[in-house]
C-alpha cells in the first residue's frame, strides 16, 4: 500500500480553499435542499419538515 505524505507547508485555512464546482445539477440541488431542510429541523424540531413523496396521476 502506498503512502502518502503531507507537510504542514501545504495545508491552509478552509476560508483559502476554492469550492468545488459539481457537475451533477440534481445532486448539487438536493444537497442545498437537504441543508435547508437541515436548518428548519434545527430550529423548529425534527417533527416539523420531512421527505415529499410525487403523487401519481390517477387515470
């Protein structure tokens, strides 16, 4: 296995750091709705907010 090392001269703050660009919009999209939805349970209670499920068109 190898290994691999890394010095303190290359590490630097989290406010240093670019953000990484995704390339997948759906995933990117629902992680913003997951730390939304994150922040309401937060303060509101875990019971307040959940997952939607679609409905289906009757026929």
């Amino acid at each position: 296995m190898p290994t691999v090392l890394v010095g303190e001269g290359y590490l630097v703050g989290a406010g240093q750091v670019a953000q990484q660009v995704g390339l997948d919009d759906a995933r990117e999209a629902r992680l913003v709705a997951e730390a939304a939805v994150d922040r309401v349970r937060d303060k509101y209670g875990p019971e307040v907010i959940g997952l939607a499920t679609p409905l289906r068109r009757a026929s």
